[in-house]
C-alpha cells in the first residue's frame, strides 16, 4: 500500500485539508488534539524523519508546520496546525515521541511564545538570559 | 561519593562561526552528562529576511556560515523554485550544472577541513598540515570559478550567477586529478593506521535507533547506517544524471564518522568529473522577475547533512517568514549520547566528530566546582587526548614491528 493510502486510511477525517503544491510536497492540515497521535504514527509507523517545525504567525493565530521527509520517496509532509488563541497559544509537545524535537520546540517556545505541554526542558535555547519574559522576537504585534 | 566537576567547553572565541558551549559533567575520567548551551551568535536571520528582497536574502543566508557557505543560498533559492514550480523546470541545463559543480567543490573543501582538524585532536599534526595543504588547491578553485574564495555568490533565483569559463574547465580536471592522491594517502593513513584505529574505534557511539531518534543528518547519521541522502532522495541540480554511491558505515562511532567522510570525498571528486564532462552551452539564468504567492521548501545536502529552509511568500517582493534549519542544528544535540559515558580524553574528537565549528573546543578549560579554580584550560585537553594517542602507539609498538 502506498503511503498516501496509508494516511488516508489512518486519518480519515482528522485531515481537514490536504493540499500538493508539487509531487513533492504534501501540506496536511490537522486539529491540534490530534498532533500528538499523529505525529507518533508519521514517526513510528510510517518511519518518516522529523526534519524541522516552522512557526509562523498570521493574522488568524500561530500556525506551526511539522515538516517530515519520507527519504524512501524524497517527499515532505508537512502538518499545519493553527493556533487561534494568541494570548495563550499552547499546543501537546512531540518531544516525549522522540529527542530530535527538543530543541526546536524550546526555539518556538522562546521566539513565538507558544507553550508545549509536556515537554520535559522547557527552557530558553538561542535568546539571551536578560531577554524580558512575555517579548517574543517573531511575534508581529510591534510591527506598524 | 565520587567527586563531580564540571568541564565547561566554549563558548566564545574570535574564530568561531558556530559558538556553542558545552558543560560535562565529569567524575573522574568519565563523563557523566553534558549541558549543551546554544544561541550565542543568534543574529536572527530568519527575522532580517523578512526585510529583504528574494534577491538580497541569497546573499544574507550565504553568511550563516563560513564553511558550507553554498548549501544555504542553495537551499533558499530551491524554495523559491519550488513555489515557482521546481528547480529542474525554472533552472537552464548548464545552470544546473555549475550548481552541482559548486555543492561539491564546498563538500571537498569541508571534509578536508574536518579531517586536518580531527587530525590535530588526536595528535596527529602530519594530517591536519596535510589536509589543510590539500583543502588549498579547491579554494584556488573556488577562487578561479567564483571570484572568491569562501561567500562565492553564485546563487540566485533561477540561475547562477557566474559562468563557467572555457578555460576553467581544464583547470579543474586538473586540480580534481591532484588532489585525487592525496585523498588516496589519506585513506591509507587513516583505514590502515592500528593507532587512529584503536584511537577512534568504540568512541562517541550513536547508535542507529539514537540516530533515528534524534533525527541526525548527513555523515553523522550515515556513519550509524541511516541510509539518507538528499542528494538521493530528492535529487537537485543533476545528481539524478550522474553516478556515485551514498556512503553508509554502521557502527556509528568516531572512526566510521571519519571514514564516511573520508570515501565521500571521492565520490565528490567523481561527480565534478562528470559534471564538468558533461556539462553543455547555454544559459545561466533564467531571469525570474516575480514570485508568486505561495510556500515552498529547498533542502540540499550540505557537508553537515541536510539543510532545510522554508519560505512563505505573499506575491510582495518579500519573504513573508523565512525558516532555517541547519544540519548542525540536529547533530549537535545528539552529542548528548554520544560524549557521555566516555572519558574526558575522548571528549574533545566525539564533541568535534559531528562536526560543528572546532573553534569552540580550542576554548576548554576544566574548572574544579568547590574552589572555582581553573585547573585546565582548551589546549591541556588536546594535549590529553594527544597524549592518549601516544600512550596507544607505546602499547602497539610491538605489533607494529
């Protein structure tokens, strides 16, 4: 069975939205209960390699795209939740599935400001000690 | 109880390009644990990009690091491509070509750095002056085909920058069929050498399912037996044209770290030979004027293992969010596995077998906890893993005769 199938089957309706801007790269949009149960089945199941997490904020909340590459095939599936809370934006971390998501939920924890719940070292990566708390670098509220 | 001390490692030095700051936690010889502190040279890029046009952003991302200081702007431009409809489509043939020629030239010159510098750790000065001597030639090449010798700028969207000359191509034949022996000699000092084999052989291991489960990249990941490659899986410029062989180790320890990166030096010197073999006439640029809405995501295999940008654009001249992830980003932190349960001679050559930028452990210093009294600093450490190697040649002195 083909990996595609493999999700569909799996996921069913928990893909609100599935979107291929080339052969390559699959964008799947996912409710934010579901990251953890998802993630866990790309990772274990399916074998994919965690590559990286992109947050971004836009005008509608925090969207953070979990990008997975399937090496076998050359593609990317890239998970897009959105956050709509901005004030509390917090989300299930992936960090207890495996290590290699430490440090970047630790980077959009300091830089965009959203909480991972359960992560286990939930402290600052790249900002300096003396950053003031509740300033978050690539937050767009200071821009004109 | 034993008694703990704390062996911090970085993170500053007037050389780096990578500053990190390493703390092991060490009773006796042994490395209990290890705190890694990152984000001393966070110069928040992915923020600057934003304020940059597609153009500008090559150069700016071309400054995240001295070394691999191609596979970023390459990165960057193939996700522009991609939103605009993939490398292969936008991209003219010969523009492909001299990409290819470029992502592997930096590869050889990197490997050989990691190599003279790996060299030195262990105490083995001949390799690192050998290396080093040997890295000279592709950084004339650099410097004859780009204009420069690191930061090329050779990279735009849809194209190069640069042509090839007529008279570069016989020139970099002729520097790829030099520096061909010397890689030989290299093998041979490093595959056949009892000591560098005792010396390196069982430490810094990663395992493969640790590989997996840090999501480490490129020869780091290789030497555990994880079989990837970007330059396999999803092929750029023209290496699904050519033939060469991803190198896989299994035992994921300092030596098969080494000798990855060893033999894949060869498959480079083998690729630009079929690249400069093959490569046909035309244009270099296909002189892209706009980007379209969208989002797009580039990924090359630099010397490090993969190198991953994300762009998000909005149809404006503008990256609306940039996202970087360098391979370092990944291996670095699986140093957590690999230094600790070693000793603290092996610690300065496993920190450097993922190869992060050496310069942070040229600033060790071992400081005792109760008194704060510094009782070793950067160089004592190579001296001791210098000394373990020398103590190692005195024990196979006999099988060596």
């Amino acid at each position: 069975m083909n990996i595609r199938d493999s999700i569909r089957e799996r996921l069913g309706d928990k893909i609100k939205d599935w979107k291929e801007t080339s052969s390559r790269r699959i964008y799947l949009s996912v409710d934010c209960a579901d990251i953890r149960e998802i993630v866990g089945f790309f990772f274990t199941e399916l074998e994919m390699r965690f590559a990286t997490a992109s947050g971004v904020d836009t005008p509608r909340g925090l969207e953070i795209l979990y990008h997975f590459s399937f090496d076998r095939t050359g593609e990317i599936y890239t998970l897009r939740v959105l956050l709509k809370d901005k004030k509390h934006p917090e989300i299930d971390s992936i960090t207890p599935l495996f290590k290699g998501a430490e440090w970047i939920e630790r980077e959009m924890w300091e830089l965009l400001g959203i909480n991972f719940k359960g992560h286990p070292n939930l402290k600052r990566l790249l900002l300096a000690e003396d950053w003031p708390e509740g300033e978050y670098p690539l937050r767009r509220q200071n821009e004109p | 109880m034993s008694h703990r001390v704390i062996v911090p490692i970085g993170p500053y030095h007037p050389l780096q390009e990578e500053p990190e700051f390493f703390q092991l936690y060490v009773e006796g010889e042994k490395v209990v644990d290890i705190d890694i502190v990152i984000g001393y040279n966070h110069r928040g890029i992915e923020k600057l990009a934003e304020a940059k046009h597609f153009d500008q952003v090559a150069f700016l991302v071309e400054r995240i690091c001295g070394i691999c200081s191609s596979s970023h702007p390459y990165a960057y431009v193939l996700a522009v491509e991609d939103i605009l409809g993939g490398e292969a489509r936008v991209v003219p043939e010969r523009a492909l070509y001299i990409r290819t020629i470029i992502d592997e030239l930096q590869r050889l010159h990197s490997h050989l750095l990691w190599l003279g510098l790996a060299g030195h750790f262990i105490g083995y000065n001949t390799v690192w002056m050998w290396a080093w001597k040997y890295r000279e030639p592709v950084l004339d090449c650099f410097e004859m085909v780009t204009g420069n010798r690191n930061s090329y700028a050779m990279f735009k969207v849809g194209g190069v920058r640069r042509d090839l000359e007529e008279e570069d191509i016989p020139m970099l034949k002729k520097a790829m069929d030099e520096l061909l022996p010397a890689v030989d000699m290299f093998r041979g000092a490093v595959m056949d050498d009892p000591v560098i084999r005792s010396r390196l052989k069982n430490i810094g291991i990663l395992t493969k399912e640790q590989a997996i489960d840090w999501c480490v990249v490129g020869p780091t990941a290789r030497a555990s037996g994880v079989n990837i490659d970007v330059r396999r899986d999803e092929p750029y410029g023209v290496f699904n044209r050519l033939s060469w062989n991803v190198i896989l180790q299994k035992e994921g320890d300092v030596f098969a770290k080494t000798v990855a990166r060893i033999l894949e030096l060869y498959e480079s010197i083998s690729i630009i030979r079929q690249c400069l073999d093959k490569i046909p006439n035309g244009e270099i640029d296909a002189d892209i004027k706009d980007v379209p809405a969208g989002e797009g995501i580039g990924r090359v295999e630099a010397p490090r293992g993969e190198c991953f940008h994300y762009v998000k654009t909005d149809g404006s001249n503008r990256p609306v969010r940039h996202k970087i992830r360098a391979p370092s980003f990944m291996n670095v932190a699986s140093n957590k596995v690999g230094a600790v349960g070693g000793t603290i001679s092996d610690a300065a050559i496993t920190l450097a077998a993922v190869d992060p930028c050496y310069c942070c452990t040229e600033r060790l210093a071992v400081i005792d906890k109760p008194t704060d009294k510094k009782v070793m600093n950067g160089w004592d450490l190579i001296r001791l893993s210098q000394e373990k190697t020398n103590q190692l040649k005195e024990e196979l002195k006999d099988t060596l005769k």
